[in-house]
C-alpha cells in the first residue's frame, strides 16, 4: 500500500499580520510547516508534496527539499488546493494522507494511527476529529441517529443549533487515492465560491461508504496557528512537550517553563539545566553536566561532566569535564580539551585550548592553539587581525602567559616559556625562556 502526504499552505495567513509567509514563522527555530512536514514524512515514509500559493517562492526556499511542491495559483479552498496535488500523485500511490501546514503539534502517533484506521477499512475517507468546547471556528461534525458521521458544516453555514456541536473537524484525513482524484473533480463550489475539502464527506455518506473518524484526545494537538497569540501557546506548548521528553530522560530542570530546548538538541543524563538555558540548533549536551543559568548554546557538541555559568556559546566544542564561566563567550571554532578552565570574561574562536589549559580572567583568544596545561594570564590578548588578514598564535604546552601580554600574531611562545605581565610579543619566544617587556625580549633561559 503506497501513502503520500499533501500539506496544504497555499493561505494567505492574513492574521499573522506579516510580511513573512504563516507557515514560515518560527516555532523553537523551526519553521511552523517543518513540524507537520516531518511528522507526515515519518509516517508515510516519503517526501511529503505541499501545496504552495502565497509567498510560494520564499517557502520554497527556506522549506528546500523537506518538501516537494505543488502550486495553487488561485485560492479557490481546501478541495481546490488538494486537487492541485493530483497531476503529481496520480497513479503513484493507493491512500493519500491530507494535513495543514499550520498544525505544528499534530504528532506522527496520531497521524499513524489514522493511517492504520484507514488502512483497515474499505472506506474512502477516514478523518480525525476532535471534541472540544473551543469551537475556533472549525466545522463541525455531523452524525446520524445511529452515531455514524454523516456530514461536515462548516461553522460560518450552520444553524444555531450546530454551532452547539462540540464534535470538529480539525482538518486532517486519510483518502484512497482513485476514489480522492475521482471525487474531487465532483465537489460544488460553496455559498463562499470556495472548493470545500469537506464535501467529500458527505458524498462518501451518500455513496453508501461509512467514513470512519479517530477522536484526538489532546485538542492541543489541533490547534491551528492563525494569529501570533496562537503562535505563542503553540511554542509553549511544544516546549512542555520537548521537555517533559528531556525530564522523562533523566534531565533535572529546576524550571522547564523557563528552558528552552529545540527540536533535533540532545541532552545527557544527570544533567541538571538551570533557568534561562536556551540549547539551540544541532547541540549534544553529554552526561552529568550543569548548564545556567542563563546559558546560550548553539551547533556545539559539549562533553560529560561539564559546568557552563552563564555563557554563550556558538559552533564550539567542548570535551569532558569542562568547567565555564560566569560569562564566557565561544565562538564558531572553539574547542576546548579535556579539563579546560575558563573563567569570566573570556572569548575564544577558531582556537583550540589544550587538556588542562586555563583561561581565567579578562582574554581574548583568536585563531590559536594552546598547549596542554598551558596558562593564559588575566587580560591576554592575540591581536589575530592586522585590519586586512587573520594569523594564527601557536602557544606551547604549559606556557605561562603573564597578565596583560599582547601576542601580536602570527607568533609562537614555545613549551613551557613565560611573557611577563604586560609584554606586547611580536617575535617568537623559544621554549623555556623569559620574555618581557614592550615589545617583548628574551632575558633568561628558564629550567624545564
Ligand atoms: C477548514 C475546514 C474546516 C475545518 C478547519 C480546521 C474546509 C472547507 N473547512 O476551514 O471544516 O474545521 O479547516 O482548521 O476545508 N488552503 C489552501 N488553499 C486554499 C484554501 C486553504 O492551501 O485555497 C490551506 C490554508 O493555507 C490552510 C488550510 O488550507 O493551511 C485550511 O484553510 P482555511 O482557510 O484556514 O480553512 P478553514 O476555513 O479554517
Ligand atoms: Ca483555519
């Protein structure tokens, strides 16, 4: 049996108020239409085709191959735009899995058991609904004496006593494909002069067929982002869901509504997230480690056992037992070996600190290597950049770099040498000497 998915996202979204197309806005760092995308995806087990109308260029740009596409030049309703789909899927799949593009909490495990349901009947359609007494303008569900569905009336045409149903229809169905292509070229435009998706009910009813539903227990699972107040509760929505995952998992979070976890990040066990941490894009925290407060970490990879007070961190890595902050700053480059020390007031990029190495107080390290267990004194700074080229500092295995040394790059401090405090050094300093001064000189060979 071959499924495909259709995301409609050819809507306007003009509650949004914006410039950006709705289904682009960002959930955890995520564009909205990547959740449903990714779900729909998994369950069909192939590249979902999404039907694309406004802002269609720059949706497809950001979107890129999550999707394929399909455009719906004119947004004559939902049975219009599933119908663009047709010259795609046509004779390429059995069943055809249909969701909206701005329900960014539908999970894979409803969507799968829908499939399942349709799967195991002969019916055409088989839909999700949802009993909830937040109507959000959804249409709602009719049934018959006997219980069975019989129809779908969208909220804006029905009568009073329909308004009171509190059976909806969030909009996500499972069709077999011949009759879907077949049916939709049959639907009448509506009062509105719109396509409805939602006749197709009722022409399975009248056809004879039984359209099966699944009841969603979660209604937040439906909720359909049409302002940026919904955008808001659905973010926060996702955040208690990807953080009960993480606390599940064997992460302390002393506050979770004050943790910021995106989708694709992962988190150790044992370790304890503090408030104000915000793991962004695709970060690995290890085991046993102590992140915040108020820590910012992105693209980094961050070993086992390691503390981060307070930092911002960017495309770093960072190997066990690191200890961090208050107040560092890493850059794109940055790794820090084994056992590092960095104390506040640090920046580090495109530099690599070895085993053991400490970076105290007050430095800036650019395109460097330190050695292991070398020590970068209070107020260091490599002056990577002459105003039109970066050079590279090489500082030895346990070098110790007096306070307030410039190394004025590119420039070499051998294994185990020394710059007094103050040292602005523009030439090499063999291993084991003394340099000092401004600008720097040898005056003593030091014993190893
Ligand atoms: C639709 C359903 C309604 C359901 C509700 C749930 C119909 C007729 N009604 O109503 O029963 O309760 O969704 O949210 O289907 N879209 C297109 N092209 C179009 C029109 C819409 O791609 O021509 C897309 C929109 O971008 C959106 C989705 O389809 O993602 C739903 O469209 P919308 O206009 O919001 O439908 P509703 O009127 O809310
Ligand atoms: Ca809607």
């Amino acid at each position: 049996m071959k499924l495909s998915a259709v995301i409609l996202a050819a809507g306007q979204g003009t509650r949004m108020k914006s410039s950006l197309p709705k289904v682009l806005h960002l959930l955890l760092g995520k564009p909205m239409a990547w959740y449903v995308l990714e779900a729909a995806r998994q369950v069909v087990q192939s590249t979902p085709l999404m039907v694309i109308g406004h802002g269609a260029d720059q949706v497809r740009q950001v979107l890129g191959d999550q999707a394929e596409y399909v455009l719906q030049e004119q947004q004559l309703g939902t049975g219009h735009a599933v119908r663009q789909a047709e010259s795609k899927l046509l004779g390429k799949c059995d069943m055809v899995l249909v969701a909206y593009a701005d329900m960014p909490l539908l999970s894979e495990e409803t969507l799968g058991c829908l499939v399942e349901q349709a799967q195991s009947h002969m019916g055409p359609v088989s839909m999700l609904t949802v009993t909830s007494n937040e109507t959000r303008g959804f249409g709602r569900i009719l049934r018959g004496p006997d219980g069975k569905l019989s129809g779908i009336v969208e909220e804006a045409q029905s009568t009073a006593e329909q308004l009171n149903i509190h059976e909806l229809n969030p909009g996500v169905y499972c069709f077999r494909a011949t009759w879907l292509w077949e049916a939709l070229k049959r639907i009448q435009l509506s009062p509105k002069g719109e396509y409805y998706l939602t006749d197709l009910v009722g022409m399975a009813v009248e056809e004879g067929h039984e359209v099966q539903t699944l009841s969603v227990d979660d209604p937040d699972e439906v909720i359909g982002i049409n302002t940026r107040v919904h955008l808001a509760q659905a973010e926060s929505l996702l955040r208690q869901r990807i953080n009960r995952q993480w606390m599940l998992a064997g992460v302390t979070m002393i506050d979770p509504a004050n943790t910021y976890i995106e989708p694709g990040v992962t988190v150790g066990q044992d370790t304890t997230l503090w408030p104000g941490t915000y793991l962004h894009g695709n970060t690995q925290i290890g085991d046993g480690c102590v992140i915040g407060p108020n820590t910012i970490i992105r693209d980094t990879q961050v070993g086992d056992g390691c503390t981060l007070l307070a930092s911002v961190v960017e495309g770093a890595f960072i190997e066990d037992h690191v200890d961090m902050g208050p107040y560092c700053h890493l850059r794109k480059g940055a790794h820090l070996c084994k056992g590092v020390h960095m104390g506040n007031f640090g920046e580090v990029k495109n530099s690599t600190l070895g085993p053991g190495a400490k970076m105290g107080h007050f430095s800036y390290l650019g395109d460097t290597t330190v050695g292991a267990d070398a020590n970068i004194g209070a107020g260091t700074i490599t002056c990577n950049y002459d105003g039109s080229h970066k050079y590279p500092t090489e500082i030895g295995e346990g070098a110790f770099i007096g306070s307030d040394t410039m190394l004025v790059a590119p420039v070499k401090v051998g294994a185990g040498a020394k710059t007094g405090a103050g040292a602005v050094v523009t030439k090499d300093v063999p291993p084991y000497t003394l340099a000092v001064g401004v600008p720097a000189r040898v005056i003593r060979k030091l014993k190893k």
